[in-house]
C-alpha cells in the first residue's frame, strides 16, 4: 500500500468512524425520548447524583462534550449551579469509557451485516422506535468499519523506522505524549476517536502500553476544547463550568503521569489476571484513568469551586431562573389541574421575558457586559420553557377536554410561543448594540488613521434617545400588564393595553421620520438611525405580541371567537387612550 493510499484510507476510515459515534450518539437520544437535558436539570441535587447523572447522559450520547456543553447551557440559563455540575463533569468523564470498551469487543468481522440490519430497519420501517434501533445500529456498524479501515492503513506504520522513533521518544518523555493525545484530541473533535485510533495502533503493537498511557491522558485535556468553545461569549458561570472541566482533566493528568510506572503496572497486572485483548486493556486503562481520578478529586468539588472563581473573576447573580415544574401525571387524572399547572408556568416564563427586556434596555444604555449576559441566561431560560410546556400541552391535546379546557389550552400554547418570540426580540437588540458598538470601534480606528474627526458623538447621539426611553416604556408596561391580564382575568386592564398600542405605533412612526430626517440632512451616522428603527422595530412586534392575550381576554368578554389573525377591537365609545404622542414628539396626556 503506497503512502497516498494509508492516506486516503486513513481519512475515509476516521470520517466513517466519527459518523458512526455521532450517528449512533443520536440515535441513543432519540430512544431516551430527548430528555437528557431533563435528567441533568432535576438529578443533581447532591454532588453524588451529579456524578451518576454525568455518567448515564454520556453513555446515552457517546460523548463527554455534548454531556459538558449540556452542562455549561444549563450552568448559562440558572437551572444548574456551579458546583452541580462540576459533578456532572466528573460523570461524564467516567461516561466516555463505554465507548472504548465496546471497540475493545472487536466486532470488526461484523461491521457490514450491522449495516446492512440498521439501514433495513432505517428505510423500510415507519415506526419511530424501530427507526431509532435501525439508527443505533447503523452508527455501531459505521463505527467498527471505520475502526477497520483506519487499522488496515495504520498497519505500516510499525515498520516505518520514523515512527518507532517517535513512539519510543514518547515512551522515554511521558509529557510529550500528553500532549500528542491532546493536539489529536483537540483536532478530531473526539476524544473517542483518539482512543480508538490508540487501540488499532496498540493492537498491532505499533506502541507499548508505556507510550499509549500518557496519550491517552492527554487525549482527556483535548476534550476539552468544546466545552471552551461552548462557553464563549456566554455568561461568567458558564465560563467558569468550562474551567472546572479544563481542571478536572488537567490535574488527573498530571497525577497520573507522574505515578506512570506504578499505573502501568496495575494495567498488566489486571490485563493479565482477567485475560484481556490489547483492545480492551487500552479500554480497561481508560476506564481505570477515570475512576480513579474521579475518586481523588471528587472529595475536592468545593476547593475546586473556589479555584475556578478566582481563575474567572466577576459577579455572579443570581436571576432566580428555577426549573420547569410540570407533573405528566397529573394530565390522565385532572385535565383542569394539568391547564392551570401549565398555566402558572406560562406566566413564569413571562416573568423571564419582561426581565429579559429590561435587561436589553439596560444594555442599550450602558453596555455592561452584566446586562448582555443576564439576557443571555434568560434566553436559555425562556427556550427551556418553551420546549417543556410545548411538550406538556400537547400532551394536554391529546386527552378528553371539554370545549372551555380545549380553548385555554389552545391559549396557552399560543402565549407559549408569543413570549418565546419575545425573548428573541430581546436577543436582537443584544446584537444590534454589539453591532453599532463594532461599527463605531472601526470608525474611531479609522480616524485615528485618518487623522479626522467623526461627525457624530455615538455617547450623546445614540444612547440617549428620548422617544426610545419612551417606546421602552410603554412596551414594559403592556408585558406586565399582560402578565396581570393572564393571572387575574383583567379586563380594564386589556381594553388599556390595546388603547396603549396606538401610543405605540405613533412613537414607532415617529422614530422612523425622524432618524430619516436626520439622515437627509447629513446629521448623524446612518448606522446609528438603521439601530434605532430596528431596536424600535423588535419592540414593536414584542408589544404586538402581547395583545394576544388581551384580545383573547376582550373576545371571551365581548363574545368574540379568538383569532389573533383578523380580531378587531373598536375602542367602546367614551373610552380614551391613557396618552399619546403629539405632532413634534412631545407626550400628550
């Protein structure tokens, strides 16, 4: 085989390898029902069920990382504390041996049947439950021909004199395998292909246990590098989780190398005693690495807390973010209850909302990095709630409701969607401020090579504009009165909700004209004026959003069918808007 060839070999079998681990991974999801995230969420009340939850959801997804980004979203959104999932990250590094463990089975021989059984059940089965099986196997297949392929293009290697060179450099200079395992590691985006390559390699005896040992701790720091990826530009706690995971594995592997010798030796010993393949000893090595660097630094969690706060420093806050409380079954036994459980979590959800909007009005005012991460964390939050009750009152659906059950579940569902849709709204002012922010930065960089002055003071031009200050207002205002309309059936308060709206389809208007005229008259930068109608844009279609509720509230009153596409609501005679905006800008009460 030419050089070219072991290449193109080596390649096609790593690629089909790592589709293997992702497709198999999924598949494992889709039969746990997609509720890993859940298990994380509620399983970690002790720093033990942190572990185990850490454990189960890695060896349900085949990956650490996916298990750790999990954490690090949750550490984000305020379901999950620090120390929680510090826990889970131990977990998850104990999780990531299943995979090394079933290549050490070597069920190379039957890769291509495996295949062949997964794709059958894939592509002639409507089930979802057998497609899942079919998706499992498949990805198992996958995962043993591309072990196959890559072992028949690595076969040469144990001749190549260049080659024994380096592994037994490695063998002599442990840290220099640390960090092969790492920069693989880091390159293959798995930690589980590190390993398998590592087993291939020992099974042909291209490499001692001595010189596969330190690559196969390094192959734990590479690892990592998603959690990092994960955590950037997200909030301080979030940052922090992916520096505890860069610890954990850091340490472990600084233990452990420098007790080399005598860990090599406890291998053989029991690789011996229980007659282990060359591929399982390198699995058994893993899991051993990882058990036993659980059970040293796991009596060590707040100590490492503590060093992970000093390594990223800045407040931590605590937005009183808590988790979704739905019961299912309650659903079967009292439609009514399961409605009204639902219901209370909607209007929690509007609470993240209305705190998100404030936290993005703060931004646009003074651009502290705090403000940014709090809208961030309760983005995370609003989508979790999203994604729960969705999955809640569709179950709700499903069982026997009167007509009156029916419509409020019908209700619910569509404020589910209305206030998802306004946290989105909040995201988008987030990054139209970064934006203008970026723009101004290469302006002032510009000048200063220029040697010219901008035209325009982004301090007093843009971030204080007073007829957004009011636009922000009278938004917050119909969110918290919608919140009040859903608790407390309030119908004054929905009739001045939609007398509000027109106040705020003026100040929209006038914003535009505005910013338009200043733009024809050369005052100003044209970026700024494109932020302006667009932050007034989002707020708009936020505050349209929660007419919803008040139009489905005036429709029961008023005897209207509730349909937010085409309702129309005439003001009842006599009634008047609690203010409007006069003809120059200026608020009329």
């Amino acid at each position: 085989m030419s050089y070219q060839e072991m290449l193109f070999t080596f390649l096609g079998g790593l690629g089909i390898f790592l589709f293997g681990i992702k497709y198999l991974g999924d598949g494992l999801q889709k039969a746990a029902g997609n509720r890993l995230r859940e298990i994380l969420n509620r399983f970690t009340s002790t720093p033990f069920r942190a572990v185990l939850a850490g454990i189960i959801v890695t060896g349900l997804i085949q990956s650490s990382s996916g298990t750790t980004v999990l954490a690090v979203g949750l550490v984000s959104a305020g379901f999950m504390t620090l120390r929680q999932a510090i826990g889970v990250i131990m977990g998850a590094n104990v999780g990531t041996t299943v995979t090394a463990f079933i290549i050490g089975f070597n069920l190379s021989a039957y890769a291509l049947p495996i295949i062949g059984a997964g794709a059958i059940l894939l592509f002639f089965s409507k089930r979802t439950s057998l497609q899942s099986i079919g998706q499992i196997l498949f990805g198992f297949g996958a995962l043993f021909y591309g072990l196959k392929l890559m072992g028949t293009a690595m076969d040469p290697l144990k001749d190549l004199p260049q080659f024994n060179q380096l592994m037994l450099s490695v063998a002599d200079y442990p840290v220099l395998g640390v960090g092969i395992g790492t920069l693989l590691t880091m390159v293959l985006q798995s930690s589980s292909a590190t390993i398998g390559i590592l087993q291939q390699l020992y099974m042909q005896g291209s490499v001692t246990l001595t010189a596969a040992l330190p690559i196969l701790f390094g192959d734990n720091i590479g690892t990592t590098i998603t959690a990092i990826i994960a955590c950037l530009g997200a909030s301080v706690s979030a940052k922090r989780t992916a520096a505890s995971h860069v610890i954990f594995n850091l340490v472990g592997a600084i233990i452990f190398t420098l007790l080399l010798s005598p860990f090599t030796k406890l291998v053989m010993l029991f690789a011996n005693s229980l007659g282990l393949n060359p591929a399982m000893q390198i699995a058994f090595a893993h899991g051993l690495f990882n058990m036993s660097n659980l059970a040293i630094q796991f009596w060590f969690i707040p100590q490492i807390e503590m060093l992970v706060k000093k390594i990223v420093p800045g407040s931590e806050k605590n937005l009183n973010i808590r988790s979704v409380t739905l019961s299912e079954p309650i659903i079967h036994t009292s439609s009514v209850m399961a409605i009204e459980q639902a219901k209370g979590e909607v209007i929690q959800m509007g609470r993240y909302v209305l705190s998100s909007v404030k936290s993005a009005r703060k931004y646009y005012n003074d651009t502290k990095e705090e403000w940014r991460d709090d809208v961030l964390q309760y983005e995370d939050a609003i989508n979790q709630c999203d994604i729960e009750l969705t999955e809640y009152l569709v179950k709700i659906s499903a069982t026997v409701l009167t007509p009156l059950e029916s419509q409020e579940q019908a209700m619910l569902l569509e404020f589910t969607k209305d206030f998802e849709r306004i946290g989105d709204h909040s995201m988008n002012i987030i990054r139209y401020v970064e934006e203008s922010i970026a723009l101004e930065e290469k302006q002032r960089a510009k000048d200063k090579r220029n040697r010219t002055k901008s035209n325009s003071n982004r301090e007093t031009f843009l971030l204080h504009d007073e007829h957004l200050e009011l636009l922000f207002d009278k938004v917050l205002k119909n969110i918290r009165d919608a919140l009040q309309v859903l608790e407390n059936d309030d119908i004054e308060l929905a009739q001045k909700m939609l007398d509000r709206e027109e106040n705020i389809n003026e100040l929209v208007e006038l914003l535009r004209k505005k910013y338009i005229r200043l733009m024809t008259k050369g005052e100003g930068r044209a970026a700024d004026g494109v932020l302006l109608i667009d932050i007034s844009s989002n707020l708009e279609r936020s505050s349209d959003r929660t007419l919803h509720i008040a139009k489905y509230f005036l429709g029961n009153k008023y005897n209207f069918k509730y349909d937010t596409s085409n309702f129309h609501y005439e003001k009842p005679e006599g009634e008047t808007s609690d203010d409007s905006i006069g003809d120059n800008g200026e608020v009329l009460d």
